[in-house]
C-alpha cells in the first residue's frame, strides 16, 4: 500500500511505503538531471528530513532508466551552476540522517551515477548499465563521482570506468562492490524491502564513504604515457587520470573541490565545446524526426560482393543478429569471402574480443549462395561490386528480377549516381544508397543517400537500421562524392598541390597527424588505393573547368601502376608486405618533372601553412555542400568528417572548427588564397551570406 504525496506534474514524485518514502525522478525523455529537477529533488529532502516517521529513502527514476545524467544543454549557462547543484545534492544524500537506496533499471551515466554514489547504497535490475560518462563530451565528472568512486571499487576498476567512460553492467557492477545486490524482478519492491532492512539495523557508519585519502601503489604516470601515445588531443582522459590521483593524496572534500576546478576548466574549453557538438550532431543526424512512422523489415540481408568491403557489410549486419546471404559473381571469390570472415572472428576470439559461442553463432548468421536467385526473399540487398556504373546497373536489373517487391535495394556506391541507378529499375522508390566505410564492420559511419525517387519509408527503415546495427547515419543527398568524398577531391588536390611547390608526402603526412588527423592524406590515399580515385578523374575529365588548376602529380604516380599498398607502392613504398610508409626517390623523380612541366618553383613550405591550406579547403567545400543542400546541417558535415575520415574530435570537425575560429577570418583567409592561387579557392557563396550577414554559424536556414 502506498501513499503518493506530490503532484504528477512535479519532476520529482514522492510515495511512502510504510516507513519508507519512494523518490522517483520523472523527467522525460531520460530524466535529466537540470536546475528544476535538482530543485524539486531538493525540496523532497526538506520534507523528508521534517518527517521523523520515516526510516528511510529509496531513490528511483521513471520510464526506461533511472537518469541519464546532466542537462547538457545547461552547460556553460547560468542554470549548470544555480543551486542546489549536482554536488551539493550529492553530499546532502552523503549526510542525509536516514539510509538512503538508489534502485537503478535501465541507466544511470553521469551525473546520474554521481547522484546514486551521494546515496549510501545502491541496488538495480539485470538490465542496468552504469558508468561515468563524462570523457566522451571533453570532460571529468563534477559532483564528485571522481573521488567517491575510486573509494568504493579502487584505484585501477575506477580509473577504467572514469578514463574510457565505460558502461558496466549491473553483474559487473555488483562484482565490483558499485552494487550492493541485483534484482531480476519487483525492483522498486525489492529496493524497499532493503531499505527497511538496513533501516532495522539502525544507523550504520559503513555505508558513509570514506574522507581520506586511499594509499594506492598504481602507477599514473605510466597511464598517462599510453594516452599521450594513443591520443595526443585526451585531453579529458589525462584530467581524469590527474583527478583519480587526487583520492589518492588528498581527503575527500579537497579532492571534490580540486575535481570540480578540473571541470570547471575543461566545459570552458574548445575541446569539450567541440566534442559536445558532437555529441548534438550525431543525434541530429540519426533523428527520424519528419519521416513517417512506418518501417519496412530489414531481418534477412543480401550483400552482393565479397570483397573487402561486402566481407565487412556482412560481419557489420551478423554482428548485431541479422541473417546474411553473401553472393559472387565468382565462386572461388566467394569462398574468399567466407574464408576471410572466418578467419577475422578467429582473431577477435584470439585478441579476447569474442567468445567462442559468439564467434559460432554469428558465422552461421552468414551463408554463401551462388546464385542471385537465392536473395529472393531477403529484406534488404546491399550491392558491394566494383565502382563502375555499368557494372552495377547489371546488378540491379538482375536483382529487379528476382527480389521481392517490396525488398529495398541498395548500393554501396561511393560517388556515383544513386537517383541514375535507381531509375534503372522498375521501382526506383525502393532504391537506397547506402555508403559503408572500410573495414564496414568497424568503422561507425553510414552516408544514407535517398535518390531523388526514394521513399520516406525505405529512408526512414535505412536510417533506423543503421543505428540498430551501430552505425552513426548521415542523410546526404545526390552528387559526386557526396560529403566525405566530395570533400576529399579538394583536399587531396591540395596536397598535391603542395607538393608541386616544395612539400614532400611524407612533411605533409606529418604536418596532418601532428594537426590531430588520424592519418596522413598521402597514406590514407595509399590505404584507399590509388586506382579508384583515378578512375573518376579520368571519368570527370571532360566536365573539368580549364580555369580551374589541376595537378597531373597524381595521374603520373598512377601511371606507372603505384596503386598503393596492394601494389606495395604508391605515395610511399612498402616493403614485404609492410603497411609502414617509406620515402621513395621515384616519387621524387616524377615531383620534379611535375613541378618543371607546369613551370613551379619548387621551395620549403611551412607546416604551419599546409595545415592551413588543408583544412580550408575542407571548410570551403563542406560550405559548397551546405549551400547546395547536399544536407540539412553543417553538423551533418562534422559527423562525416570525425567519424568516416578521422578528423580530430577534439576540433568538432571542420565545420565547427571554423565557426570557432569566426567565420570572418576564414573567409579573408579564403580570399587572399583565391587571390594568389586562382579559380579553386573561390569563396563558397554560403560562407560569403554568413559573414555578409554576421552570422557566427553556417546553419543560416534553420535560423530563419
């Protein structure tokens, strides 16, 4: 029986229990933890601590979880810090005179987790999942969860938690002492009966966490060795491994108020401002908003190559329980293909990454048929053959035959016509573009291309499934490249240009990674393959503007069949089937001929200057994008960018990244380009209208 004692409009509900008072956070849709809520959870504890019937409180949260965290939307706002704040909830639950229980279901990241440290025990369902979240948006938690947390599991489980912002189950948790027990049914029940239970016993100094420090023998500075090797922009994972190390020296209120400083610092940062960007944008990209409700089913899959990339479209679909059919036009390819699968699980099962179960029951997932007509019942086919237009237009005319008519047909094309291709069918609506990255079972991004006859169904059933099986969904529209790739023509172009006047492959690889990109552009193009990007020069060429300079630099390299790493040469030379680059004098040979035939110059470049040119031609050309309502948003551009070619988080992407260096600048920055290189550094026109018209961000349409 119980007796609810507040209002349903309330963001904190109350209900007694016997002795015992229910607090249930209900603010949709993950219970945010905001300046309102906070109040309201405050005004709770005041009526709680006036009532000297109660015995104790159990802490829960309404609907799928018990609270995802802080509001981030109120960071670097006025609300973030209007009291009570998190940490000061969080030590008034640490103080509270009577047994506080957090009944965790579903998740509790953050400051969620924080507040259920502030409570003196814990408890959840089977299906809970915690950690401390914060390093994932630039940051160290703030109210505290850095000190309470190394005290409670130690150092090392902590620091873990804390550093990579895992997500521990509730078995692991409880393992761990971060539980106290786990309920598989009748949580809230159950949490009550445990708070009379301990109640019983009377007040009980073991459940207040401990104010000194933790003597420890880890070593830290052996940790942040490894960050600074993996990641030279962590800056969030090195503040945390600092902020763990306070618990370790100092008692716990001075080690709250050195992570708070640490917090305080970062959330004013570029880093932390760029990776919350992020975090907004992604979200963006992956809402249905303004599609309809209906979803087509995507349960059986065809994939249609079994190359590199089919291999890794089918292990990305298997990996999250879906059925696969994999065809080749040649057998023995096909045998490849399934062989390679194989032996990929094998080495995840090697590394400790898969079980042994795992590994079986997803290559049973995946089985080879040869012949097309063995996909007549799948759900989805996603074409995976070579980047060549008649190629696959026999493909689809073949798939027109034997899939059933409501299977949706897509094409893993990278830059070509997707609304062409579609047309080539006789249902063009059911046709889809669906832009995997190499290696497709790893890799997160997914450009979704809905052809000018695609329908808001099969978009909305496209954009749906692949968040389901993982992936970060992008919206883009029809033209060559699409985003990521669109963008990379100027780019490399760039640095070939670069080179032409005095750079070497191997400085401007350098000057990018020591920028933050996760890899040079002459070893990405090496790792891609040269050959493909040829291929669609060669193909571009008749539509190619005079007026607009061109670089023979790489039509030269190719030419004399330096594809790259699967021809152990390209930019760079690799040795015995080394992935390692290695400086080539051929390269430099065909440099000089370059740079003589177009009559350059050659002489020494700056670092300074081909980060700049580089990542200018990035912004230029995601405006062009934008302009040309290639996507809705330029945070659409930014997700492209970090997540499918390895620009630096810590920038936001380069869209974000020239919004905080002000529109302004970089568009006077454009202009002296245009001024002393010509026709291709002309200003996008969008670029121009935002500063024309003081706006400090590209997206001018949705603010108007």
């Amino acid at each position: 029986m119980t007796d609810s004692l507040t209002s349903s409009l309330s963001p904190v509900t109350m209900d007694r229990r016997g002795t015992v008072v229910v607090l249930t956070i209900d603010q949709p849709p993950v219970n945010g933890l905001g300046a309102d809520l906070r109040a309201g959870l405050a005004t709770m504890l005041d009526e709680i601590a006036a009532d000297p019937t109660l015995t104790a409180v159990v802490l829960t949260g309404a609907g799928d979880g018990f609270s995802a965290g802080a509001d981030v939307t109120q960071f670097n706002t006025p609300a973030a810090t209007r009291e009570p704040t998190l940490r000061s909830l969080v030590e008034r639950l640490q103080a509270f005179h009577i047994p506080v229980v957090a009944a965790i279901h579903g998740y509790a990241f953050g400051g969620a987790l924080e507040l259920a440290l502030g409570c003196h025990f814990r408890v959840a369902s089977p299906d809970a999942r915690l950690g401390l979240t914060e390093t994932s948006l630039g940051l160290v938690p703030g109210a505290g969860g850095t000190q309470y947390l190394p005290r409670l599991i130690g150092v090392e489980a902590a620091l873990d938690m804390i550093q990579f912002g895992w997500r521990v189950s509730a078995e692991d948790a409880y393992e761990s002492g971060l539980l106290q027990a786990v309920y598989p049914e009748n949580l809230l029940d159950e949490a009550t009966r445990f708070a009379e239970s301990v109640a019983a016993r009377g007040q009980d100094p073991g459940f207040i966490a401990r104010t000194d420090s933790i003597p420890t023998d880890f070593d830290f500075q052996v940790r942040r060795t490894m960050v600074r090797r993996r990641d030279r922009t962590a800056t969030a994972q090195l503040a945390a491994i600092d902020c763990v190390e306070f618990a370790t020296t100092e008692e716990l209120p001075t080690g709250c108020d050195r992570e708070r400083s640490v917090f305080d610092e970062l959330v004013n940062s570029r880093e932390s401002k760029a990776v919350r960007h992020l975090s907004f944008a992604e979200r963006a990209a992956a809402s249905l908003r303004g599609l309809p409700g209906t979803r087509l089913p995507t349960g059986a899959v065809g994939v249609i190559g079994a190359g590199t990339m089919g291999v890794g479209i089918a292990m990305a679909f298997a990996d999250h329980g879906h059925a696969v059919l994999m065809h080749d036009a040649s057998e023995d390819g096909l045998r490849r293909g399934i062989s390679r699968i194989a032996d990929t699980y094998a080495a995840s099962v090697a590394r400790g990454k898969l079980s042994q179960d795992e590994l079986e029951l997803r290559t049973a997932r995946i089985r080879p048929v040869t012949s097309l007509d063995g996909l007549s019942g799948v759900d989805l086919v996603v074409e995976a053959v070579f980047e060549d237009m008649t190629v696959k237009t026999e493909v689809f005319a073949k798939l027109d035959a034997v899939c059933k008519p409501d299977a949706i047909l897509a094409t893993n094309t990278s830059r070509l016509d997707v609304t062409a291709l579609a047309r080539t069918t006789a249902n063009p609506s059911r046709v889809i573009g669906l832009h995997f990255f190499s290696p497709a079972n790893v890799m997160e991004l997914l450009e979704v291309i809905p052809a000018a006859d695609t329908s808001d169904v099969v978009l909305a059933t496209c954009v749906a499934m692949a968040t389901a099986i993982g992936k970060k969904p992008v919206t883009v529209g029809v033209c060559e490249g699409f985003v990521g790739n669109r963008m990379l023509t100027p780019y490399w172009s760039e640095t070939w240009f670069l080179v032409e006047e005095g750079a070497s492959p191997e400085q401007v690889d350098r000057a990018m990674k020591n920028f933050g990109m996760a890899m040079g552009p002459f070893a990405v193009a090496d790792l891609a393959g040269l050959d493909i990007n040829w291929a669609a020069r060669k193909r571009l060429a008749p539509t190619r503007s005079p007026l607009v300079r061109y670089s023979q630099l790489a039509d030269r390299v190719c030419e004399r069949g330096r594809f790259g790493q699967k021809t152990g040469a390209g930019w760079f030379r690799y040795e015995n089937g080394s992935r390692i680059p290695r400086a080539d004098p051929v390269v430099d040979d065909i440099v000089d001929q370059v740079a003589h035939e177009a009559g350059i110059e050659r002489a020494p470049i700056e670092d300074s200057e081909i980060v700049s040119r580089c990542i200018l031609a990035l912004v230029n050309e995601g405006a062009k994008i934008l302009g040309d309502g290639i996507v809705a948003r330029s945070g659409d551009i930014d997700v492209v960018y970090v997540n499918g070619y390895g620009f630096p988080a810590a920038y936001g992407g380069p869209m974000f990244w020239a919004e905080q260096e002000g529109l302004r600048s970089v568009l006077e920055q454009i202009r002296a380009l245009h001024e002393q290189f010509g026709e291709h550094w002309r200003p996008a026109q969008l670029l121009v209208e935002c500063v024309e018209q003081g706006h400090e961000t590209f997206d001018i349409r949705e603010m108007s």
